[in-house]
C-alpha cells in the first residue's frame, strides 16, 4: 500500500458522513507505518473503544470504512479466526466488526459485518511482521504471495457488500 496523509484518509471513507470524517481520530504515526507490508491501513479509535477504521485501495482510489464492534465481545474466552487473514487468537483476539452501508442502505441502518483481528494486523501477521501473543497461523501449502493475495481479495469481498 502507499503512504497516506491524514487528508487522503480523511478523504477516503465512504459509509459516514463528511463531517464525521473529518472528526474521526486518524493515527498519529502514519510516516512511521511498514506500508510496504500493509494491505491496508487499520486502527482503533482509543477516544471510543468500539470503534475502528480501515482504509484500502480498490480500483486505482482509496476506500476508507467505519467499522463498530461490540464491547461485550471483548474478553470473551474462546478461539477465533480472522476471515480476512485466518489466524486464529483466542479471548478476543477477534471481533466481529460492523460497517454500515454506504448510500441509502447506509442511511436506512443496514450493515455487513466479518470477523477480524481485533488489532487489524492481518496484513502483518500473515507476512510474519507481527508475532501472535497466542493464537496460530496455520502452516499452508500457499506462498506467501498467494497468501497476501488471499487477504486482499477477502478484504475486497466485505468492501464490496458495502455497495450492494
């Protein structure tokens, strides 16, 4: 992925107004991103604890997406994967993560959602750039290309159902 201003990010997003991307918390330590290594670029709002952002390249343009997750799933103690990158963590490691549509849909309440890594790390942990505290990657017989290409097209799949 290519380096990203807080203007291109703040620019990106599709499924939530103008006003509140322009409040949204953007990551301070964007110049000192592994961008090389990043799928797309994923935080956690530490202002509201249920909520993070993504934001991905699709098609030549950005795409940057508000993603909700309950606080009751936090802590709760069992093993899940990931299905952008299929690593498994236990104890919330994973979270089912909800994005509002965009358009109409969006306005009317309707959402998509997946399981991912809580952190947003995917890109890194299926490059072998971030160690799992605990939790697995499974040993596949995919290169590690095909591996990255795997992530990207899982990640495309839920960018693509926020259009539907």
């Amino acid at each position: 992925m290519r380096s990203l201003t807080e203007q291109d990010i703040r620019n990106s997003f599709v499924n939530c107004s103008k006003g509140e991307a322009k409040r949204l918390m953007v990551p301070h330590d964007l110049t000192e991103r592994p961008w090389d290594d990043l799928d797309f670029l994923g935080w956690r709002d530490p202002g509201a604890p249920d909520r993070s952002y993504l934001v991905t390249e699709r098609e030549g343009g950005l795409v940057g997406v508000t993603l909700r997750f309950p606080a009751s799933r936090r802590g709760f103690l069992h093993r899940s994967m990931c299905s952008v990158c299929l690593t498994t963590h236990p104890g919330g490691g994973v979270s089912l993560m909800t994005a509002r549509k965009s358009g109409t849909a969006g306005r009317e309440g309707n959402s998509v959602g997946l399981y991912m890594c809580t952190d947003l790390a995917c890109s890194l942990y299926v490059r072998g750039r971030k160690a799992l505290e605990s939790g697995t990657r499974f040993e596949e017989s995919l290169t590690l290309e095909e591996q990255i290409a795997r992530t990207r097209a899982n990640l495309s799949a839920f960018v693509d159902k926020l259009y539907v």
